[in-house]
C-alpha cells in the first residue's frame, strides 16, 4: 500500500479529516509532527511515496519579501519544518498535494507571493466555524477538470488569503467567480494544489452543496 505522509497541525481535530480521507482512498497515512524536534528530513522522506500539505494559519510573509500588514495566526516551527521537508521531498521526484495553507506554501516555495487579506474575505472565511460555499470556473485540459468532467464546480471555502502572483512554472487550473485562484498544478513536476478544502467535503463531511472531496484524494494517491 502506497503511503502518504501528512503533516500534522496543533488542531488535532482538523488534521483527522485528513488521515480519514486519504485512508478512504485508499492509501496509508504517516504522520509528521513539525513539533516533534525531528529534523532528519531525508528519513522522513525516505518513508513515503507522497506528500500531502494541509490547511492550517498564515505563512509568515518574510518568505515572500513582505512586512506583515494582515496576516492572522503564524507559525515559525510549521513553516521551517514544511519549507525543509518539501525541499527534499521535491528533489526526490515525489508527488504533492497541497490544501488551502498548502496551496499557499507551494506558491511562495516556488517564489510567488500571497495576498495578506484578500478584499473579498467575507466571501472566502469561514462563517461562525461553517465553510462557505461558492461557484467556481475549471480550466479545460487540467486535473480539476479531468477529475470533475465540468468547467464550473461549487466548493467550499475557508481562507482570507490567496495567491496574488503565480510562482513560475505553476499553472492555473480553476478560478473563483471573483478572480482567486482556486487550483494550480506545476508543469514540470507532480505537484498539484488546492485553495478549497476536500477533506471537508468528503465522507461523515459530505455535502450536497459542493463536489465529492474524495475524488480529489483519490487522483493523487492513483498518481503515487
């Protein structure tokens, strides 16, 4: 059985829909503890055949050159550990998928930047703890669309920061009504990203408004 290493986060609770989701798909789960102390990052690489980057708090913007003028919550210990880890990760040919934080990361990683706070907030945050839920467009011809079969898709959403530029190389694969980037993938490399939240829309939390989520877990353990 292939496995999918994850990283956890300090919301035990949050990082479960993960594990469940991935599960469901059909592959292990190893969980990374940023917190741990571990920094043998080629070991920790070693030990799967992917990556998964979840959602979480804000990346400190002094990664992509910017005082912080909006961010919330950060996290210097997740931001080293994930930066560190997915060097290696990406060195080894190994596939990636990012959520929400983790579309983020990947984006500043490959040398993009973030909006702090996007003017549409109040469209994208969650609501009194209750992802929102919005119509988006998909580009033909990417994995969004050849996981979905449909140039427009209603997902959740659950962020107050987005892409502003695209790192080089990344390409965009589904865009709010508003204009966020919503998914990209690399053109090079099996990297493939997600603004919204699958593991939310999935299994005990499915919903009838939005997309199966597990179709998504289910094309990158396929690419493992």
């Amino acid at each position: 059985m292939k496995k999918v290493g994850v990283i956890a986060s300090r919301n035990a609770e949050k990082t479960k829909n993960y594990y469940a989701a991935v599960e469901a798909a059909g592959a292990e789960v190893v969980v990374f503890d940023p917190y741990s102390g571990e920094s043998d990052t080629d070991r920790l690489c070693d030990s799967i055949d992917g990556l998964l980057i979840p959602g979480g708090v804000d990346i400190q913007p002094s990664f992509y050159h910017e005082e912080n003028i909006a961010c919330g919550e950060l996290d210097p210990v997740l931001d080293k550990f994930e930066m560190a880890l997915l060097t290696k990760v990406l060195k080894a040919q190994k596939p990636v998928l990012g959520v929400c934080r983790g579309l983020q990361l990947l984006n500043v990683f490959f040398g993009g930047t973030l909006y702090q706070d996007i003017s549409c907030a109040n469209c994208h945050k969650r609501d009194h703890e209750t992802d929102r839920v919005h119509l988006t467009k998909v580009v033909p011809a990417t994995f969004i669309y050849d996981i979905y079969k449909k140039t427009e898709i209603y997902v959740n959403s659950a962020h107050h920061q987005a892409v502003r530029d695209l790192a080089k190389d990344l390409v965009p694969a589904q865009y709010s009504q508003e204009g966020i980037l919503e998914a990209f993938y690399h053109k090079n490399k099996p990297i493939y990203a997600v603004q919204w939240h699958p593991e939310r829309m999935c299994l005990k939390n499915a919903r009838t408004d939005t997309e199966n989520g597990l179709e998504l877990f289910k094309f990158f353990v396929g690419i493992l």
